[in-house]
C-alpha cells in the first residue's frame, strides 16, 4: 500500500484536524475555516462534516515577508 504523497513534496500527507491547523498556525478554528473559504488553504473533505488539511501543505503556504526575504 503507497502512501499518498503532497503535491507540493516528496513527503506524505500529514492531516490535521481544523484545531490541530489553528494550534500549528496559532489563529482560531474560525482563522482557519476563512482561509479555507478563501483559498489560502486546502481543504479535504471525507463525508459531510469531516474535514481534513495537509500540514506541509499550510507550511508550505507560508511566505516569508519583511526583512525575512
């Protein structure tokens, strides 16, 4: 059985739950659910209600800004 690997990476999937996400960023599940409505971050559905995101995908949707460039 292969695991399914990010798109972005070479690494597999790591899924967070909407709280485990708002923990790693350090913004609410309300954060988290807005930046899904709005594209910032991917979101997986698995039903009706279970949703899921990819940790390297949110780490990878960070951008340096400032004097971090």
């Amino acid at each position: 059985m292969s695991k399914t690997k990010t798109p972005t990476t070479d690494q597999p999937r790591r899924w967070a739950t909407l709280q485990q996400v708002a923990d790693h960023l350090n913004v609410t599940t309300r954060t988290v659910r807005a930046m899904v409505a709005d594209g910032r971050l991917r979101g997986y559905r698995n039903g009706r209600k279970l949703i899921r995101i990819d940790l390297n995908e949110v780490d990878a949707a960070m951008r340096p800004m400032g004097g971090a460039r």
